[in-house]
C-alpha cells in the first residue's frame, strides 16, 4: 500500500497557513463590509462571494494568467523573488486565500453585525477605546464566527481541487495535495491507495467537524444580546 | 457640587434639541419629560455616545464639546459612569468580569470594591454570567460596574423602566444608597415623578427638545402650568417638617410645621430630624371654616396663593402656603366654585395621608 504522506503535509500546510492569513486578512475586511455605509458596498461583497458560484477551473484559469511569469502581477514576483508563482506553493497559497475568501468574511461579518451597538457604548462610557473594545469586546463576542470562518476555510481548502490542478499541477512536495494526489492514484488504477486516503480524509473531515459542533454549542451564550 | 454648561443644538428629522443652561448638580439632577422630550439625546449627548452638529458642553474644568474650537472629547475620554434602560451588561463576562472591565479602565481614584459591592447587594451574583441574572439584578450589576469605572459624572437613563413593577420599589434603596453614600453627582433621566421625588434634588423639564422648567425638586413641583407634574396620580408637593415624637400605640408620628402639628404614619425618624413629606394633591382638601367632628387629623391653616383653572378638565388646580411652603390642591372646578376662592384668601388644608420623600 502506498499513502502518500508528503502530499497530506502538504496539504495540511496549505490548509493551516490559508486559515490563519484569511482569519487575518478577513477582520478588517469582514469590519469594513459590516459597518460600511457606502452605496458600492454591494459591489463589493458580490466580488467576494465570487468564488462560491464560479467553476474553480475558471478561477484557476484567470490566476494562471495572472500568475505568468512573463506579464502582470506574476512578473513582478519573478523579479522579486526569482520563482515563478505558477506550479509553486506561494502561489497555491494565493490562490487558496482568493478562492476561501468569502467563507472566512461572511462568517465574521456576521458575528460583527450581531454584536449589538449597545454593548459597545457600554464599553465606551467604561473608558475602553475603540481599539480596547474591538479587541476585549467586538473578538470575543465573534468567536462563534470566527470558529466557523476557520473551520470553513481549512476545510475548503482541504477539497480544493481544479484551481490547484490548473496553477499548480502535480509536483510532490511543492503542489501534490490530497485531492490531486487521490486523483492520481485513481487514475493509475492504485484503488488501494485512494481507498485509505479518502477513507483518512473523510474520517478527519467528521472529526474537526464534530469538535466545531461541540465547541459551539458550548459557545452557546447569545451572541450580541445586550444582557 | 458639579457645574454642568451646556448650550446644545441637535436635529434629529423633526424633533430638534435646544438647551443653553447652567446645571448645578447638588447630589441628583432628575430629568423629566413626556416620551420624544429629548431626555435620552441630552443624556446621549453628555456620554458623547451621537454626533452633534453645534454645541459646548463643559463639566467642571473641563470642555467635553466645543464646536466652534474643534474640540469633541469621546465617551471613553469623559471619565462618565452610564446606567442604559437595559443594562448592556457583556454576555461573555461574569458579574465579576464585567466589573473588572471597568475598574480596569478606571483614572484616578477607585471606589473600595467591596463598598460597591455591598451597597448593590451582589456579593452573591460575582460568579454568575448575566444571562442568568432577572431585571433588576442586571440594572444593580450595571449600576455597580458604573461606579467601578470611577466616575466623575453619573448617567441614569431610566434604570428602572425595564424592571418589573414590584422590583422597582425593591431598587429604589439601592438606587438612594449610592447617591449617599459615593457623592457622584448624578443626572437621572426619568419619566415618572416618582423616582425623581424620591432621588432627585433639582428636577430640568424638558417638553420637545426645550427646556422648560429647571429648579429644585419642591419648586418644579408646584408649577401650576406644568402638564408634566399634574398628571391625576403623580400631582403633589414636598414639604419640610420636624419629627417631634412617635405614638407606638397608634402607629403615628407627630411632626410640627410651622407651629402646626401634623400626625402621619410610617415614618422612620428620629424626633427632632426634618423629614421631606411627598403629599399628593389629590390628598389635600380644603376647608373654608376649621371642621369638627372629621376623621382627617391634619387640619392646617393656610392662604390661597394661586389658582389654575383648565377649563377642558373638571379639575382645578388651587397652591396654598402653610408656613411658607407650597402645598398643592387639586379639587373639581365644581367645588372650586362652591367655595368662590380667590387669591390670598385664608383657607384650612386637610391632609390625609403623605409618603417620604427623601431624607
């Protein structure tokens, strides 16, 4: 039996570090949707959603010619650095973080949203400063989301698939995730093999998402209730 | 003492905010108001909590809003302690946490945590989430978690109206021991009289954004042309008079008033001690001739020093002075008739009953 151990490191490194930029990237951005009142906020957000509805090929195909070495955004990241962004594990990085964008800000935003506005003046008339009540107050009363935000992402990016296939390929070590790893072997007729990944993956997947149901309903104070 | 300068100007739709006043907060300021006067925007506006286009409000020393010098303080920079309806107490803390959160944050000088505690009477809450707490155990948390922050300016915004009726009379002594007890001087927006006689020293009616009556509680009070102090169940006036002894038999106390002895019950004083007496106007009667053979015992002479007749309503609105102090009378126009009363006209007033005001 051959299991693929590198490709699960892989792709575990792929999924941690994805979830904790986008965790990172999400709350100013989840903040700013949340308590914007702009008008072009809608645009916004529907370019974030983007990657719920549109075929991973066709992402993976636009940052494959974004990623090109010869021109644009992949240019100046060869000058820099002398690696191409395509076929490398930056690059898949990048393209995870777009591609699980809207399942870390939606999760967020809405735990920002529920937050009650009340709560806050109460902070404020205790003496914390907004940044002092974003973090002792606005942080722990998100947890919820924020759990779910991370829990969707790593999970999203464990089952990426054709955006990784179309900028990555299939290098071990560098790009050879899970999926593409069990597509192989499937494609090589090793049924043996991708029976025990995906039998490794399922079981994981039940796993973390029996941990979040517990964590959660023990969570479960009413969020933003102004009690 | 704490002068509070204020000179606001807020819009709001079609309800705008006017008030230029000098506000000298004793001990308790009450604000009173019908619903949409402006009181909850006043108090927003001195926490700093909204906006405002106009205005400067000065507390002490310090300039909390200068419009015309750039000048905004934020809340968390006015060194305020705010009471909300509801308490807004954070559902993530314990009793403990949440007051922890303010004394954290608090400048100067704290209040001794345990004589907080104990004014409030929630020692036993400290480990409890506020999820768990009823009405008006959260309004105590908030009303302590306020004092932890070391406030120099306390906010009440009508602590009481999201607690259950009979809780309500259980948090007035809470309410009166922290007003004794820390000395903060204290802006109480409320919109039943009740609370305020009780509380308040100086009372500030505001009707539609404007204030318009501001004085002491006992002055406010006897404002015939005040539709916000003569509504039939809270109508009333205060007056001062010394205990002079306790009938245990009866269950009375004398009190003397001006020469005049008065005899009320449930008074808890020691003789010799003034006590502030609340009698309502619809408990006082008045006589033309001293009555025999009544079962009123008050009976004191008086003078007629006003007359407010509404011509809409079968009531009349008479103020008499007994010994100099205000005692407001409501009877029917009918009566009022009967008895041709005029201004300065020597009557006699019967009192049946009257509550405590305040110590």
């Amino acid at each position: 039996m051959n299991i693929d151990w590198q490709a699960f490191l892989l792709t575990a490194q792929l999924a941690g570090l994805t979830t904790v930029i986008l965790l990172v990237l999400a709350t100013p951005l989840a903040w700013w949707l949340a308590h914007s009142q702009r008008p072009w906020i809608g645009w916004v957000e529907a370019l974030i959603a983007l990657p719920l509805v549109l075929p991973p090929t066709v992402i993976g195909f636009y940052l494959l010619l974004l990623f090109a070495p010869e021109s644009g955004p992949g240019a100046w990241w060869f000058s820099l650095t002398g690696e191409p962004l395509n076929f490398s594990f930056t690059g898949l990085v990048i393209a995870s973080v777009i591609y699980s964008l809207p399942f870390a800000t939606q999760p967020i935003q809405g735990a920002f949203s529920s937050v009650s506005s009340g709560v806050l003046e109460a902070g404020a008339t205790l003496g914390a400063s907004p940044l002092d009540r974003f973090f002792r107050l606005v942080l722990p009363l998100s947890r919820r989301g924020y759990l779910t935000a991370a829990v969707l992402v790593f999970a999203h990016t464990l089952g990426e698939f054709g955006v990784v296939l179309m900028i990555g390929g299939n290098i071990p070590g560098e790009t050879r995730v899970i999926s593409v790893a069990l597509y192989e072997a499937v494609e090589t007729l090793n049924y043996g093999s991708a029976h025990t990944m995906a039998a490794i993956l399922l079981a994981f997947s039940f796993v973390v998402l029996l941990v979040v149901y517990a964590l959660n309903r023990r969570f479960s104070f009413r969020l933003g209730s102004g009690v | 003492m704490a002068v509070l300068r204020i000179d606001l100007e807020k819009n709001l739709g079609d309800f705008s905010l006017q008030i230029t006043q000098a506000l000298n907060i004793h001990t308790v300021l009450g604000v009173l108001g019908n619903n949409g006067a402006g009181k909850t925007t006043l108090l927003r506006l001195l926490a700093g909590l909204d906006p405002i286009e106009r205005g400067v409000i000065e507390f002490g020393n310090s300039t909390w809003l200068d419009s015309n010098r750039g000048i905004f303080v934020p809340p968390h920079k006015r060194r305020i302690g705010m009471v909300f309806q509801d308490a807004r107490l954070f559902p993530h803390l314990t009793v403990e946490g949440n007051l922890n959160f303010a004394a954290d944050r608090a400048a100067g000088q704290l209040l001794p945590r345990t004589e907080v505690i104990s004014a409030l009477g929630i020692e036993g809450l400290l480990p409890r989430t506020p999820e768990g707490l009823s009405g008006g155990e959260r309004q105590r948390v908030a009303l302590a978690r306020a004092l932890m922050s070391a406030p120099q300016l306390l906010l009440l915004d009508e602590p009481l109206s999201a607690v259950d009726m009979g809780y309500r009379v259980e948090l007035m002594p809470y309410l009166r021991r922290v007003i004794d007890r820390f000395h903060i001087p204290t802006v109480y927006v409320a919109h039943t009289l009740d609370e305020l006689t009780q509380l308040a020293d100086q009372l500030l009616v505001l009707r539609e954004g404007r204030c318009a009556a501001l004085g002491s509680v006992t002055e406010v009070l006897v404002q015939l042309d005040l539709p916000e102090v003569a509504s039939r169940e809270q109508a009333s006036s205060i007056i001062t008079a010394q205990v002079t002894s306790h009938d245990l038999d009866y269950q009375l106390t004398s009190l003397t008033l001006g020469g005049q002895s008065l005899s009320l019950s449930g008074l808890v004083a020691m003789p010799g001690a003034d006590v502030r007496v609340r009698v309502f106007a619809t408990d006082v009667a008045i006589a033309l001739l001293k009555p025999e053979g009544i079962s009123i015992r008050n009976v004191l002479p008086a003078v007629v020093t006003a007359i407010r007749v509404d011509g809409a309503s079968p009531f009349a609105d008479v103020l008499v002075a007994v010994d100099g102090q205000s005692l407001r009378v409501r009877m029917t126009r009918a009566s009022l008739d009967e008895l041709n009363l005029t201004e300065s006209q020597p009557v006699f007033a019967l009192l049946k009953t009257a509550s405590i005001a305040s110590d």
